[in-house]
C-alpha cells in the first residue's frame, strides 16, 4: 500500500503551460505586492472586500483557470493553487476568498456532465464571477423540494465562512426531501428569495466575505443541480472523489502562504526594527542567535511542509490526468497524502505565526504594526478545518487501507 505513487508529470521546454504560468505567477505577485501595501489597514477596517475583488477581477484572476476546452486538469488549473499562496501571504483573507472561488468553480467539473458544466464554465468566463459558499455538510441541511407549481425550490439557512457577500454565484449543498440525495446546487444571490447576511463575526479572516445566507422557496432550475454529493461509492465515481483532494489541497496552500507571509515580515522586522534587548548592535535583531535559531526552526517547519504539498501536488496531477480511469484505491492514495499536507501546513502555520510574535518581542503587540493578524487569520482556518480530523483519516489509512471519508473542506 502506498502514498500516491502516481509519478511527477516532468516539464516540457515545449509546454505551452510554461508561458501560461509564468505569466500568471507574475500576475499574482504584482496583486499580492499590492495588496500587501494596505493589508493592516484594510483588515482592521474589515470592510466588505468588493475593492478587494475588483483588483482580482481586473487583474484576470478570476477566470484564468477556465480551460478554453473540455479538458480535465490543464495545468493552468494547478497554478491556481501557488496563486492562492501568494495572495494569502499578502492578504489570508483574500488569499482564502480566491481558494474558495477556485474550487467551487472547479467543482462544476466533478459534479455535473460535461455539456452543462461547459455551459457553466463559459458563462462564469464570460461574465466574470465570484464564487461562494460551500458544499460542506451543514445541519439543519438546506432542503431542496418539488412542488406542482414552482417545480424544484431551496428552502433553509446557512452560514458560509467564505464569499457570500461578494459573490455572484453561491454554490450550496441541498438534500432532496424525497429521496435524502444530497445534491451540489449553483444559485445566482439575485434570485428572488435570497437574502445574504453579513452577520458573520470572527477574529480573524474578516475580509474572506462570509455570511448566512437565506432561502425562501427559491427556485432552482435544472441547470442549477449539478449532480450528487453523496458519499456512496455506487453513486460518487473515483473521479468525483478527487473533488475533497482537491479542495484540501487550497486549504494547504492557503496555510502555507499564511506561514511565509508572517515570517518574510518578521524577517523585515529583524533586520531593520529597534534592537531593544541589544542596543549596541546594529538596527533590528539579525545578531541574536536565539533569533537566528527560531527563524531556523521555522524555515525548516516551513520548507519541509512545503515539499509535502509540492508531492501531493504531483500525485493530484497524475490523478486528474488519469481521468475516468482513476480507480478507488488511487483516488484515497492522493486524499491521504493531500490529507498529510494540510496537517503539515497547519502545524507550520500555527507555529509559525505564534513564535514570531515571541521573535519581535513586546512591539509585535502594536496594532499599527499587524503582526497578529496572521496569528488571527491561521488561528481561525484552522478552527474550521481542525487537522485532528486529517490525521484521523491518515492514521486509518496506514493502519488498515480504510479509505478516507468523502468530506468537502468548509
């Protein structure tokens, strides 16, 4: 039994996708150093982040993964996960907004047919949206009834840690009051019956948009129901079971940023801040050796969690590449690994942003400066997705091959 052996696709000088990524990792940075330059302000105003998206939308970052064609896993769609490491170590919050997006709107590719998710794909392109929300299991559930008159409505509340009041179009789990299925539905927020509150209030990622959402006898369409979520092998194909995978996997990403975010400011700091515990050394703190030893321990912590997410990110690849070939057992490989990951990511996050507040001492307490906000930021992601769960799924797996459970990230 092994960890996602599916090998590394090696890069080709003659890969179109070369070009393609450079470029859009190019596009990142020049949003992330943008952003960078009022993060602090920005988050503690914690306003509704519509300017926030407008800098994405305008810089092409919302539709560059759509694939010109039916494809399955064009490598500009894995781009989009070093995209989100880059936005979250300037900004968490936007960083897990545009992870959000990305994998609601890849979504459509697991659980709807291929006509319809094309027809999805092309409007979404073509009108430039914003995805919220989530599919994860939510109780009471939405609940999604047939009437004589209406046909199919949506009725129920729920609250979305991510989007909901930015986006154009929510993606929601609903379970079928005759038949208890639950389904992946697609909603526009301006259709009549839906009202989205702001009412969420969390400590930290308070530009991440989240909100309740309610619906009233909203009607949904038939290409508005993407297809089942259910856990059932006989109903979830291997294929579609790469959908948790792949969502984690921007959870990771999302942590990752948040850890080389904190550290390249704390960095900054030593070297140009007050040394107040040596003041005859020079500006800032690059000479004391228990700083040099802590930053050391975090790079480590850092780096070898990166090279995790590097592997998952080569056995997805393979996976996605296989297709409608990919069987069960494969499919769990690449969940397990991109399960050690995320847990990786998040003992890298949380440490790394805990101790650097420990490396800049008392002045890490200003709020001018806003060195906790990552601390805040990795603190509550991982509240949402608790890594216990992760290692469950990890250690069930080396102990007994049991593959893990279909669980879409919040």
């Amino acid at each position: 039994m092994g960890l996602a052996s599916a090998p590394p696709r090696s890069a080709s000088p003659a890969d179109p996708a070369g070009p393609a990524r450079a470029h859009w990792l190019r596009v990142a940075r020049e949003v992330a150093d943008d952003l960078a330059t009022d993060a602090v302000i920005r988050e503690q105003a914690g306003k509704v982040p519509f300017d926030e998206v407008s800098r994405l939308r305008e810089a092409g970052l919302l539709t560059f993964l759509m694939p010109a064609g039916p494809q399955e896993g064009a490598p500009d769609r894995l781009t989009a996960y070093a995209v989100v490491r880059d936005i979250a170590a300037a900004d968490g919050a936007i960083g897990q907004l545009l992870g959000a997006h990305y994998f609601l709107s890849w979504s459509v590719r697991f659980f709807a047919g291929p006509a319809l998710a094309a027809r999805i794909e092309e409007r979404s392109a073509a009108e430039e949206w914003c995805w919220g929300g989530g599919f994860a299991r939510q109780e009471p559930p939405l609940m999604l009834t047939r009437t004589t008159s209406k046909g199919l409505v949506l009725n129920g509340r729920q609250t979305y840690t991510t989007g909901v009041l930015v986006a154009d179009r929510l993606a929601v789990r609903a379970v079928r009051e005759d038949t208890g299925e639950p389904l992946a539905v697609v909603v526009s927020p301006t259709r009549r019956g839906v009202a989205v509150d702001g009412d969420a209030d969390p400590f930290g990622q308070r530009l991440a948009a989240g909100g309740s959402v309610e619906f009233d006898d909203v009607r949904v369409g038939a290409d508005d129901v993407l297809g089942s979520l259910s856990a059932d092998e006989d109903l979830l194909s291997p294929r579609a079971c790469l959908a948790s995978p792949v969502g984690r996997l921007f959870s990771a990403q999302l942590l990752l940023g948040l850890a080389e975010g904190v550290l390249a400011e704390a960095r900054e700091y030593s070297r140009t801040g007050p040394a107040a515990r040596y003041p005859a050394w020079p500006a800032g703190t690059p000479h004391d050796p228990q700083v040099q030893t802590a930053y050391g321990e975090l790079t480590v912590l850092t780096r070898s969690a990166s090279a995790l997410a590097d592997q998952a990110l080569d056995a997805l690849r393979g996976g996605l590449e296989r297709g409608e070939d990919i069987t069960y057992d494969e499919s769990a490989d690449i969940a397990v690994l991109v399960a050690m990951a995320e847990t990786a990511a998040a003992g890298a996050a949380q440490e790394s942003t805990a101790r650097a507040l420990d490396i800049i001492g008392a002045r890490s307490t200003s709020a001018r400066l806003g060195f906790e906000r990552f601390w805040r930021n990795a603190r509550t992601h991982t509240l949402y997705e608790p890594v216990t769960h992760r290692l469950r799924d990890v250690g069930h797996y080396f102990l007994n091959g049991a593959h893990p459970r279909f669980v879409l990230p919040v």
